[in-house]
C-alpha cells in the first residue's frame, strides 16, 4: 500500500495540499494511506524548509509548493 | 488524469508563448484602469454626487475614491509582480548561497536574501532549523528572519502608493539595516545555548527534493494565485484604512497633531513601537491612517518607527518561533528589533528636521 505525507503545520497551503492529495487518491481509486506530519524534527528527516512537502513512499516528491493534481496523479502511481 | 508523462518542448514554448501573451494584455489593460482613476473618482464626488469642491466632505470623498482603487490597483499588479520575482528564488538556494559566508557579509547577504526569498511566518521553523543545522550562524540566520516580514510587500507597495518611491525606498533601507545590525548584535550575544535543544540533535536526511523548475506558465499562475489570495486577506484593512485617513484627511486641521507626533515630542517614538507591535497584519490598514496623520503634522521618524514595529514584530510569530527558540532568545530578539526601530525613528526625525 502506498505511503504518503503531508509535511504541515497547519497553514492554508498545507490544508489545500491535504485535500488536494486526498482527491487525488479517491478519484484514481488507489489503496493508500494520507499522513499528516506536524512534527518539526519528523520534517527535517526529508529536509524541508518550506512547508507543504508532499512525501510518497518516504521520498520527497514537492516542497514549498502546491503540486497540481496531474504531479500529485503521477507520483502515486509509479 | 490523461496528462502526457513528459511534456515536449514544443508545448511547453506554446504554452509559455500563451503565458507571455495573456500577461502583457493585463498589464496594458492596468495601466489604462489606472490612468482612468484620477479623473473617474473626481467625476464621481463633483459631478454626479454635486458635492462642493472645498468642503470637507469633497476632500474626504474624493480622496476615498481615489486612493482605494489606487491602492487595491497598485497591490494587485506589484505582488504580481514581486512573486514572479520570488519565484526565482527558493529557501534552499538562500541556504546554499549563505553556506560558509563570515558574520558581516553574511548578515548583509541574509538581509537582502531575506526580502526576495518566499517566505511565510508558517514556514518559520523548518526554515530556522535548516538554517542553523546546516552550519550557518545565528546572526546571519536572524538577519534572514528579521528582514522577512519587515520589508514585506504589502507595506512596501502601500507606501510607495501613498507615500512615493523615496519614502518606500526610505524604508526599505532602514528595514535592511536593522536585519543587519540586529543580526550581528545577536550572533556576538553567542546565544546559541538558548536555542531549544531537539533542533541541536536533528539529523536531517540531507537529499533535498530535486530543485523544481517551473515554466513561465506555472510561475504566472502561482503569482496569481498567491496575488489573490494576498489582496483577498488585505482589501478590507485597505479599505477601512483609507476611510479612517479620508476623514482625517477632510475634518482633522493642518498641523493639529504636531505637538503630540511631531519631532519636538521625543517620547513619541517608543510609544509608537509599544503601540505598533500588537497590532500584527493589519499594515495594511494603518499605512493609510498613518499617511494622513502625518499630512497633519507627525513625523516621519515617528511614522516609520510605529509602521516597522507592526510588521517587524508579531504575537503570532514569536508563538510560532518560541517551538525553537528559548524565552531568554525570543526577549533579545523582541530587545535588539525593538531598539533598533526606536533609533531609526530618531534618526529620521533628527535627519528631516
């Protein structure tokens, strides 16, 4: 089953993303688990410094920015 | 979902083409708005309202409607702009290019880097321990954080709509050089002791996400999105503002406020930072009330001071910044901006005297 993180505290940004992420998920049909972290020690195992990041499988895939959902569809499904 | 997986080159010049296209036929359609202004807002107040040229309420009215299209005209095109700027830069190649750099140059570069990185107070954190865990010092690191809000594009825009390019550029150096100096006081303090200890024992994963190179499409409609997004929180605040300086503006008397805000009241100067740092995010609706208060005699020194304490220091940021800094930092920190504020609103009272 897939892996993927939210890295967010909370902002605006992070929320989209979240949600973003989560309709990604339901409209491809994919068996997958969506984590929030809020943890700063937890994000800096990716080295994030700008929140969102976006974490598949514990890679990195997007930091600082919202991916659009075609980024999103794709990194889930490879 | 029936995205190609890698999108020629040839689509991508298009859609660049397209880009360029669409943002050139909004800066011309801008521009025009913007010269119609003038004459639109005193056609409204003297023609089809009939209200009469001298009288207070003519003044207050027309300077309503013309200052908040102005305004809301001004943000909307230069954040435009700015964040096509910013998108140039990012957190990490701030970090990179800081890495290795002495303290002095280094407080110089964090200062400027600090202005053109994207930054939000929400991204506070990672951006301080990224900072700090990859070896850059303390000072360079609070000269980034403390040039971040301060010249923060709201209040930069604002100004030069309200006060002229030499007023804005005034601030924006003085914005620069308190980053700097604050920074270098802060890192001789040798505080690094009060920083909380987890950020000492993170051991980050080093591969950073491969740098991400958006095409002129993707950074026209980010800019836009964040432009949006930015003038849809401040409008009110515009508005309110505007409407609270239109009223000074028309009903308050010439000089009435000299003898309170202007140079000869030494005092002024820290009451205005003591009033200033509470009032967090609303910059862009004092800028206005503060314009008019000064038309009416205040200072500038005074006026400077009051606008830098407002966006420099915040509540909610040093809630978020308390997660890695102990109360003993976050004090000096609140100290040494405070200080350095109240001696530049000396400094320009004394200079503009």
């Amino acid at each position: 089953m897939l892996n993927v993180k939210v890295l967010g505290t909370g902002c605006a940004n992070c929320r989209r993303l979240e949600d973003l992420v989560h309709k990604v998920v339901k409209e491809a049909g994919l068996a997958a688990e969506v984590e929030k972290v809020t943890d700063y020690a937890q994000m800096m195992r990716w080295n994030l410094m700008k929140t969102p990041g976006l974490v598949v499988n514990d890679t990195l895939v997007a930091s600082g920015r919202i991916p659009t959902e075609a980024e999103i569809a794709r990194w889930l499904k490879t | 979902m029936a995205q190609p997986v890698t999108t020629p080159a040839a689509i991508r010049v298009a859609s660049d083409r397209r880009a360029w296209f669409i943002a050139g036929g909004a800066m011309v359609i801008w521009i025009g708005a913007y010269q119609a202004i003038q004459p639109l807002a005193d056609w409204l107040t003297y023609e089809l309202f009939g209200i009469a040229r001298d009288s207070h309420l003519g003044k207050s009215v027309a300077f309503f409607l013309y200052d908040v299209p102005k305004i809301l005209l001004l943000l909307s095109g230069m954040i435009f702009a700015i964040t096509t700027l910013r998108s140039f830069f990012s957190p990490e190649r701030t970090r990179a290019l800081l890495g290795g750099k002495r303290e002095g140059v280094g407080n110089v570069l964090a200062s400027g880097l600090g202005v053109v990185t994207p930054f939000c107070s929400c991204s506070a954190v990672p951006l301080f321990i990224g900072f700090v865990e990859s070896g850059i010092p303390l000072g360079v690191t609070f000269s980034f954080l403390i040039a971040a809000p301060m010249v923060n594009e709201v209040a930069l825009v604002m100004l030069f709509g309200l006060f002229g390019w030499h007023i804005a550029a005034l601030y924006l150096g003085a914005g620069l050089s308190i980053a700097v100096i604050a920074g270098m006081v802060i890192g001789r303090l040798k505080m690094e002791r009060h920083i909380e200890d987890f950020v000492w024992q993170i051991k980050s994963g080093g591969g950073a996400v491969a740098a991400h190179s958006p095409t002129w499409a993707e950074r026209f409609a980010e800019s836009w999105r964040s432009t949006r997004e930015i003038v849809g929180r401040v409008w009110l605040y515009v508005v309110i503002g505007i409407a609270v300086g239109a009223g000074i503006h028309g009903y308050v008397p010439e000089a009435a406020l000299a003898d309170i805000l202007g140079k000869g009241a030494w005092w002024s100067v820290p009451v205005a930072v003591v009033i200033g740092v509470p009032l967090y995010s609303n910059a862009a609706g004092v800028i206005p009330v503060v314009q008019a208060l000064m038309a009416k005699g205040a200072a500038l020194g005074t006026v400077l001071a009051f606008m830098m304490s407002v966006v420099a220091l915040s509540l909610p940021e040093m809630i978020i910044l308390r997660r890695v800094l102990k109360p003993r930092l976050i004090a000096v920190f609140v100290t040494v901006v405070a200080l350095g504020i109240i001696a530049i609103g000396y400094l320009f009272n004394l200079l503009m005297a």
